[in-house]
C-alpha cells in the first residue's frame, strides 16, 4: 500500500510517562498516536476535532464511511455523549472498564465530529481496561477515536511491530506496552430502540450477554451495520485455507488442539489463549516464505465464534 502523506517519522517509546506525555502533546496538535488497549493497539485522535480524525482514515487509508469507536475513561463520561437505556447501563457497569463497545444514540451537542460517527445518528463507545489507553484520556482530558490501528484492510494489530508493518511512516508515535492481552477486538453490542444486537462477535460473549440481560440478542440486520465487517477486511496478503487437518504444499499450518503446524493458536486446545494468539500468528504466517496459510479447526463455543468470524473473514479475499 502506498502512503497517502509524505513519510514521516515514526517514533517507538516505551509505555510510561514519557510516552504519554509525548502522546498527549500530538493529539493535542491534532495528530494521532498508536496506544495499546486491552484488545488491539489503536491508533487515537481527539474525537472532537475532525481534522484529526480525517487524519486517522488518511493514515489508516480506510474508506471514509467507516465510523470509528469512541474511547472515555468512565461510565459518566460516555453517558455524556450517548443515550443509555437500562440494557445498555446493565451492560457497561458489568463489562466495562473492558472489551465491551456500546452501539448507542448519540446526544444532541455531545461535540463529536460527524466523521468519527461517520454522520450516524449512534455513537459506539467503549471504556478500555488497558492502563496505557486509560493514561492517555486522563492526561489529554479528551474522548478518544481510535479504530484499530493497521492499514485498512490489513490484520487488527496486537504488538507494536504490527504497527508499524502497515503504519510506519505514516504516524509519528507508537507507545510500546507489548502484546495485548485481548487479542482480538471488542465485543459490538448495539442498544436502541429497546433492542439488544450483537453487531461484531468478541471477548465478551453473546451468551454472556443475553445471561445478563435475560433478552434474545439478535444479530447484525440485513444491511452492513458495521461497515468494518466488510467480508474481507482482516485478510492477509496470502490465500487462507480453513479447518486443515494436516499441512498441504507450500502452506504454512496454524494448529490448534491435537493439530500441531509450524505454529499452534493454543496446544492445550484453550479458546481464550487462542484468541490472544490469532492476529500474531496470522502476522508470523503472513511474513513466512509460504505461499498459502492454513488454519486448524477451531469449535464455535465461547470464543471460539469470535474467532471463526475472524477466520472466515480472513479467508475471503476481496
Ligand atoms: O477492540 C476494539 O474495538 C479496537 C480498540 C482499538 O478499541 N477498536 C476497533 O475499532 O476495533 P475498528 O474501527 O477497527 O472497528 C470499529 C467497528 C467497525 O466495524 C465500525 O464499523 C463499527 O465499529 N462501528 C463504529 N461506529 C458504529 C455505529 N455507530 N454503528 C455501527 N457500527 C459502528
Ligand atoms: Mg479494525
């Protein structure tokens, strides 16, 4: 992918005070930085300025109808912006500080920029658990925008070396805290109109949900409701082959359970481990010498749709 912008820069620090006061200072000057959050690394801007934000879908060159997640320190900082109805309370005093983002009307004067919401009249928020994300909104005392940050269409990324494979150059900072914990990226859960829907599978189950809330969560709706969900937007640059059972030529084997491969997602057959693990592995696949990438089979309980959906996804080049 070529890069939109002249080259810049692209500074490494590690997470600590340096780092975030570096980081505040750039977003600050309407600029944006890569942060870790307990899920992906995200690549932030004030969400309020929509230069800033323009400036994240230029480095990302993602379609500019893709809204982004809003990020806030606290409960009481998103229900400045969004509409909660009781599900949605019920949902944020349970999952959140965590990997729970809220798909919620938007109030009237909340003073985000229409680009972060992509002109939507609902805003997706999360309350991140990751200490280095959590810093980062004290210290600039502003909502976050921050999709995943990794060029559009390429793996969600989950160390600071995945960054910068699709982002070097293109942003000035990338704070350093290694690996996330997640892994894999937020749960979406839209609450309106009295309706619970699951918009994007993660961390944070469906079951887990509708345990909650005693209601039906219902799926996406006919229409892309998550433009991010397009069918091929985690793909690697190689073609991806699912619930191998042994490797084929040329093909670099990601096991799981009994199946070993040049790499394992989890040995013990753990979903949870094997989520932290997937856009790594992806990551390691994608960069061998092999031509194709085949993925074992991984069942679909808990996590392990979560997972599956990112695989499938993975698996459709478009
Ligand atoms: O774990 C995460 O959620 C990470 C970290 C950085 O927080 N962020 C992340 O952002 O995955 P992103 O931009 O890669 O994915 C955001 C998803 C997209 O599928 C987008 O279409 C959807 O959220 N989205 C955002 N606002 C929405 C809205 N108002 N209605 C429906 N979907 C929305
Ligand atoms: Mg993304």
């Amino acid at each position: 992918m070529t890069a939109p912008n002249p080259r810049i820069a692209t500074v490494t620090l590690p997470y600590g005070i340096a780092a975030i006061d570096a980081a505040a200072a750039v977003i600050a000057d309407g600029g944006c930085v890569a942060v870790p959050t307990e899920t992906v690394y995200g690549l932030a801007a004030d969400a309020g300025d929509s230069r800033a934000v323009a400036g994240i879908y230029a480095a990302k060159g993602r379609p500019g109808f893709n809204p982004l997640i809003v990020h806030v320190p606290t409960l009481a900082a998103a229900q400045a912006l969004a509409a909660f109805d009781d599900h949605a309370l019920r949902l944020a005093r349970a999952f959140w500080p965590g990997p729970l983002t809220l798909v919620l009307p938007v109030r009237d004067g909340a003073g985000i920029a229409a680009l972060a919401t992509a002109g939507l009249p609902t805003i997706a928020i999360r309350v991140p658990a990751h200490d280095a994300m959590q810093a980062l909104l004290a210290r600039t005392g502003r909502p976050l925008a921050a999709p995943s940050a990794n060029a559009s269409g390429s793996i969600s990324p989950t160390r600071a070396a995945h960054v910068l494979r699709s982002l070097d150059g293109r942003i000035p900072l990338v704070i350093d805290a290694g690996a996330t914990m997640r892994g894999i990226e937020s749960t979406i859960i839209a609450c309106i109109d009295g309706q619970v829907r699951e918009l994007r599978p993660g961390p944070v189950t469906r079951a887990a949900v509708a345990a909650l809330l005693d209601v039906t969560v219902g799926g996406a709706g006919a229409g892309i409701e998550a433009p991010g969900q397009l069918a091929s937007h985690y793909a690697p640059s190689k073609p991806v082959r699912l619930n191998a059972t042994d490797r084929r030529d040329g093909e670099w084997l990601i096991g799981f359970g009994p199946v070993a491969g040049d790499d394992s997602l989890s040995p013990g057959g753990d979903p949870v481990e094997a989520a932290a693990r997937l856009f790594d592995a992806l990551h390691i696949a994608d960069a061998s010498a092999a031509t194709g990438i085949a993925v074992a089979r991984i069942p679909d309980d808990g996590l392990g749709a979560a997972i599956n959906d990112r695989l499938r996804r993975a698996a459709t080049r478009g």
